[in-house]
C-alpha cells in the first residue's frame, strides 16, 4: 500500500485561500445537515505540560466515504521560538477500506482552513460595506487571516496589534506586499479596534484582549485564539452586546471560555448562541438581521473542517503528481 505525503510547504500551494473557503462552505453546510458525523476532540494536557494534545476524528459520506483524524498538539511557546503554535498531523482514511490514503502536515492545513471558516462567517455576517480591519496577534494566524478576510470583504486599512510593538511591526514589514491596502502596526488592542468594522482575535491570551467600549456599532467580529474552557479574548460584555455564533453548539458549550465564562457570571442566559453558521449558510437561521448589530463568531475548529480540506489537498495532489509516495 502507498501512502501520499504532504508537506507544509505543498499544502500552501495545493490549498489556496479562495478555494478553502468555498470547500469550509461547504463542510459546514453539511455539519448543519447532518450527513457528516463530528465527534467531540480529545484533549490532553497533563499538569506541567507546556502544551496540550488533542484527537479530532470525523466521518464525511461524500464526495466519497473517508474518515480523518488530526493528532494536533498546541504550544503557545512555539511563537517565541519562530515556529507554529499547532503541530502535527491529519491522517486520511478510505471510508470503504479503512486504508491510510494520506498523512497531511498540520501547521498550514490548520491555519489555511482557520482563516477560511472566519472568512465565511464574515462574508455572512458583516456588513457589505466593512471595509476596516482590525487583528489583535501577530503569528501565524494573523497572516492567513489577512489573506481571507480581504478575499470576502473590500478592506481599505488593516491595522495590526500584538502583546509586543515590534511584532506587529515585523507583521507589517513582512505582510504589506500580500495585499493591495495597507497595513498598520498600533500600539495595543484599542488603537486597533476603535472604529473597525471588522476584528479578528488570533492570540494566545488566556484574558480579555478586546473591551466592549471599544468596539463600533455594526462590527463583527472572529473571536479565534482560545479553545479552551478557562481562556477568552473577549469580556463578558462584549459578548452578551453581540448576535453569537459558533461553528458548533455542542463545542462551544463545552469547549468555549468566550462562551462559557459569561455564562458562569450570568452575563448571558444559555440560549445566547444564535446558530451555527452552517445553519446560516444552508437558510435555517437568519444572520445579521440589522446594520448596527454587533456580530461575533466563535471558531473552536472542527475535525469535519481538517477533514474536508485534507480530502482537497489530496485530490489535488493527485492531479497534480505532488507530493511524496511512500510504502506502508
């Protein structure tokens, strides 16, 4: 049996963003349909350990029956180091035979279709003339993100803040090529915020980054940096003034700090999330439904999500003879 591999690298270039985000589209269309089966991960974080391990499986029916799982480890002290916080690897199965098909380097299939989901609940929810982008953080993310906002919306300014100055500096010498408007480094989350119509939060903050008095009537917002429980980057109020939406209900209600905490604090009631975007895009639930709404999407990351990009790269690849073949 041969097995394709697929380096960081190759999935750069087989997974362009514009695409990714009509094959995330459609994942989550069939999430909210009910023909793919999700599982909730498995996280692993023993005490002490400087990052957490997790097991995201799932189950997709079509184009053809393939099963995926992605072994992803999280270090947040890989950005000091220069490298991706999220390491690891996404196996593809025939779901007719159980064969491994594929073993798809994580790092930019996890970044690539990140951004792509924020961009679909972007063009979804905001509105048709936001035009001001705002990112707190400054890694890996920040960067894909930039390329998938401004493929769904007409951005004319992007400014960029990050813990420290210089790294939303070093984001700006090294990003301002890879769009046609510029960019902006700031001085804090604030001087980011004030006046964008839409902000995307891609830390590694276990607070608050963002404050409800900062943010403009009409904005939305992708809340993307904490998946666990006990972190957020957004305060309670910032989330109790918004319309909310998720990738999925039954994660966020376990999974989601930005979600859970102000549910503990009785900030909001348990009917607070909206709808899945899935729900949104297929016409089950409304969207944005006026212009000076607050909007806010809550990305965990789905395995349907990992799996579906990993079955694009993969027929890609072989079209396109890329890759590496190895016996197994």
């Amino acid at each position: 049996m041969k097995v394709l591999v697929l380096t960081d690298a190759e999935v750069e270039v087989l997974l362009p963003i514009e695409a990714c985000i009509d094959v995330m589209a459609g994942a989550l269309a069939s999430l909210a349909r009910g023909v793919v089966h999700q599982p909730l991960r498995m996280v692993v974080h023993p005490p002490g350990s400087p990052g957490l391990f997790a097991l995201m499986p799932s189950y997709a029916a079509v184009p053809e029956p393939s099963f995926g799982l992605k072994v992803i480890g999280v270090f947040p002290g890989n950005v000091a180091r220069g490298r991706d916080a999220h390491q690891g690897a996404v196996l593809l199965v025939s779901g007719e035979t159980g064969s491994l098909l594929a073993l798809i380097n994580a790092s930019a299939l996890t970044a690539i279709r990140t951004a792509a989901v924020s961009a679909v609940a972007t063009r979804l929810l905001a509105r048709e003339d936001a035009s001001e982008l705002a990112i707190i953080g400054s890694g890996v993310q920040a960067r894909t993100h930039l390329a998938a906002i401004a493929s769904v919306r007409k951005i004319r300014r992007a400014r960029i803040a990050s813990r420290r100055l210089e790294r939303a500096r070093a984001f700006v010498t090294q990003n301002s090529s890879s769009v046609p408007f510029p960019l902006e480094a700031v001085a804090g989350a604030e001087a980011a915020v004030r006046g964008a119509d839409v902000i995307v939060t891609v830390t590694n903050s276990r607070e608050p980054v963002l404050r409800r008095e900062w943010i403009s009537a009409g904005a939305h917002l992708n809340a993307v940096g904490a998946s666990q429980s006990t972190s957020r980057e957004l305060d309670s109020e910032t989330v109790a003034a918004a319309r909310f939406f998720v990738d999925r209900r039954e994660s966020a209600e376990s999974e989601s700090g930005d979600y859970l905490v102000p549910l503990l604090e009785e900030s909001i009631g348990s009917g607070h999330i909206r709808a899945e975007i899935g729900e949104v895009l297929i016409g089950l639930q409304p969207g944005r439904t006026a212009p000076e709404e607050i909007t806010l999407f809550k990305s965990l990351g789905l395995a349907v999500e990992d799996l579906a990009a990993a079955a694009y790269v993969y027929r890609r690849a072989r079209a396109a003879g890329a890759g590496t073949w190895v016996e197994f």
